[in-house]
C-alpha cells in the first residue's frame, strides 16, 4: 500500500536504491516496485520503503497528511519479470483499469506470499522438441475462486520488441505456424520434482477473442480402455497480439480437487531433422566403448551361472522393419539390440511417448547414444541381416541356412561327361 501511493520520483528512489532500471512510465515504475515488495523485501528494502512514506506524507514533522485510501492489494497479475533487458515479457495494466484494482486480481486470485517465505516451486520437465527462450509467467497454480466446478482463470501480459521480433524473422515450420512460439503449459501443482504436461478436466484456452485449440483424445483401440489426451504445450502464437498491445489469456478448467499449476513461455520448437542432427554431433558412442560393453555383457549371463559365448543382434528395426541407418539406444537399456534414431524420432515428434521398441522401458532423448560400433558393422556387413557377438567382442555375420547350404565343400562330378 506504501508502494502504490508513491509518486514517479519516490518510485526511481526505490528502484534506484536497489539498483533496478528507473527508467519507463509509472505503471512499469509501480509493477517493478512491487515486484521487489513480492519476491525480494530485505529489511533494508522495507526500511527505504518506510522511510520514503514517511518523508512524503510527514512535512517536516508537523502537517501529518492523510495517506490515499487502504486499496488491499494481493498480487501482481504476473511475475515475470524484474528487469532483465527485454529477456522476458512485461507486465502492463489495460487502459481504463485501476492500478490496485489490476494489481489485486492475480492470474488466479493467489495471494501474495509474505516476504522471506522461501516456497519450493513447481517445475516443468524439458521437453525435447521445444528450447525455452524465455519464462514469461512462472507456474503458477489454479486457484478456485468459488464453489463452481467451472472456473476461469484470466491474466493479461505484454510481448517485448526482442520477443515480437523473434516471432516474426523465426522459419514456418507448416504454413502458419512459426518455429518461434508462445506456449501455455499446465501440470499438476507437485514441487517434488519436474512435471510433465497435465490438462485440468473441462479445459478451454481463450486468446484475446478468440478460443485455442487443445490437442483431443487419441482413440484406444482395446475394448474397455479409455482414449489417452496428449498434454503438450498450446500454440498461442496465432491469435496473440504481435505488438506493445497487452494480450488477455483466459483459462476455463475443471475444478475437482486436483491442483494444477499454468506457466508461459516463449519457445523454439525444433524438428525430429533437427535433434536428430544434434544426436549425431553429440550422442556417438565410440567403437570401442561400445565393445567393452558387449565383452562386459557376454562375461557373464546375468540370467544364467553358465558363461554366454555370443549374443544375436539384428541389423532390422523393430519400429519399421528395415534396415538400420542409425543404430541408437538408451544409455539405460540393458540390451544391445539397437531401433533406428530416425524414426523414432519422427514418431515421437507425433506422438511423444519416449519409450524403447526393445525393452518397453523409458527411453528420453538426452539419454540416446548412436552405437558406433553397429554403426560400423552396418557399413561393413550389406549381405546379413543379423550377427553375432562373441565374447571377446568381435562379430560374425549369421546368414540364411539357405544361403549357406548353397556354398559347396568340395568339387561336384557332373554324370554323363567323358573324362578328357
């Protein structure tokens, strides 16, 4: 409340003393103080505070004027920024709209925390196909303002110049989407440790004036199992306001019982071209680290007391049935049976699961390795489509027995020629 009565001046004292940016008009001015008074009120912040109130409204200590009516404020509308250049997006009241009255009104009517609350965070695992630029709103949880089991949830931001002009000059990834987005993630409220995407029941994303499309339900083709929704981040590039013009979002979400936090940012979406470019520069594994591990493996037969002596592997995917062209695997698989990086990448750009074909066991990207040892046998080996592994780490060739029986021992006696 000592915040908001302060004049631009008192405001620039503030900033100044904490060494913020004093530059802007009021409006920013106010929202970069409160921001301080939210996140960061050292006791030495909170005595310039008091003694900038006192020197505004205490006229060399014998006219007490009144301060301005007690509005009670609860929260920024957005805490996404401090000032950090044009890292992220800005926080801007609409025209028309009362300072105190914008500043009460949370994304979600959370309160503030008091100041020293040291709160664990909610935070989002890393999502392959998407390199964050910017955060431009925190997770921040859903809070339920009635009884209804349909709530909405509004917040209003601003696109900086940096992150407008990145939008415009970023590649089509398809005709009208850009590769540089603003996307809405939500998860369950859990600080225990990174959550993936998780949609609330009911939900409806709304943009300025127009409604987002959420990705639907895939169908289950198994009587009895319930269509699966995939949770990813939600495009709202398209009907954003690329200027300094403030965008309202408005989420409609389902309230029963569960808790679930929403966060922005401005992202790169990537290729499955892209990342498998990347795996190629950083996730080979040398030949020969490769081979220890097959010696390592055919030591000793984990499921047996008995000594393996080899171990088949196949040159064929198992996604698409073809031969392979980038052996990969995760480092946490226990096989050494390899499924080509090519095409489970382009299937998880469809469809992200992240699952091995092999072993059926979590297989993410940053644990991928390109087996360089398959890799070379590949090169190497064209008229096999499967070897094997001998303990001491090389490799043979296993061909049809077809192939084989057609490979004579000794000189065949054509019946019927006169001998010369």
């Amino acid at each position: 409340n000592m915040v908001m009565s302060f004049r631009v001046s008192d405001l620039q004292m503030l900033l100044g003393f904490v060494g913020r940016s004093k530059s802007g008009l009021k409006h920013e001015l106010v929202t970069r103080a409160l921001q301080l008074v939210q996140f960061d009120c050292s006791p030495e912040v909170f005595k310039k505070i008091k003694e900038l109130y006192e020197t505004r409204y205490n006229k060399k200590g014998s006219d007490v004027a009144q301060p301005p009516p007690q509005h009670r404020q609860e929260a920024l509308p957005l805490h996404s920024s401090y000032d950090r250049g044009s890292a992220v997006a800005r926080t801007l009241p609409a025209t028309n709209i009362d300072y105190p009255a914008l500043y009460g009104k949370y994304l979600n009517g959370l309160g503030r925390l008091p100041p020293k609350v040291a709160k664990p965070e909610v935070r989002l695992v890393k999502l392959p196909f998407y390199t964050t630029l910017d955060e431009l709103l925190k997770p921040t949880e859903l809070v339920p303002q009635n009884n209804e089991k349909l709530q909405e949830s509004p917040c209003i931001f601003a696109l900086t110049p940096r992150q407008v002009e990145l939008i415009r000059n970023s590649r089509e990834l398809q005709p009208g989407v850009k590769s540089v987005q603003v996307v809405l993630r939500i998860c369950y409220t859990d600080t225990s440790s990174p959550q993936e995407d998780q949609y609330p029941p009911n939900i409806a994303v709304k943009v300025n004036h127009s409604y987002c499309s959420v990705p639907g339900y895939y169908p289950s083709n198994k009587p009895g199992v319930e269509p699966k929704r995939p949770c990813r981040p939600i495009n709202l590039t398209h009907l954003m306001y690329l200027s300094a013009a403030t965008n309202r979002i408005t989420v409609t979400w389902g309230n029963y019982g569960k808790s679930y936090s929403v966060g922005l940012y401005l992202v790169r979406q990537m290729t499955s071209a892209e990342l498998l470019q990347r795996l190629k520069t950083i996730g080979i594994k040398h030949p020969e680290l490769c081979k220890a591990l097959v010696k390592e493996k055919l030591r000793l037969d984990p499921d047996s007391e008995i000594a393996t002596t080899g171990v088949r592997v196949s040159l064929i995917c198992p996604l698409v049935k073809m031969r392979l062209s980038v052996p990969c695997r995760a480092e946490t698989c226990a096989h050494l049976q390899c499924f080509d990086a090519v095409f489970y990448l382009q299937m998880n750009e469809k469809k992200p699961t992240w699952m091995c074909p092999v072993c059926d066991k979590p297989a993410p990207y940053d644990q991928l390795i390109i087996d360089g040892l398959l890799s070379k046998i590949l090169t190497e080996c064209e008229d096999a489509d499967e070897i094997e592994y001998l303990v001491d780490g090389s490799w043979c060739p296993i061909r049809a027995e077809k192939e084989r029986s057609c490979s004579p021992q000794c000189p065949i006696l054509v019946l019927g020629e006169s001998p010369r």
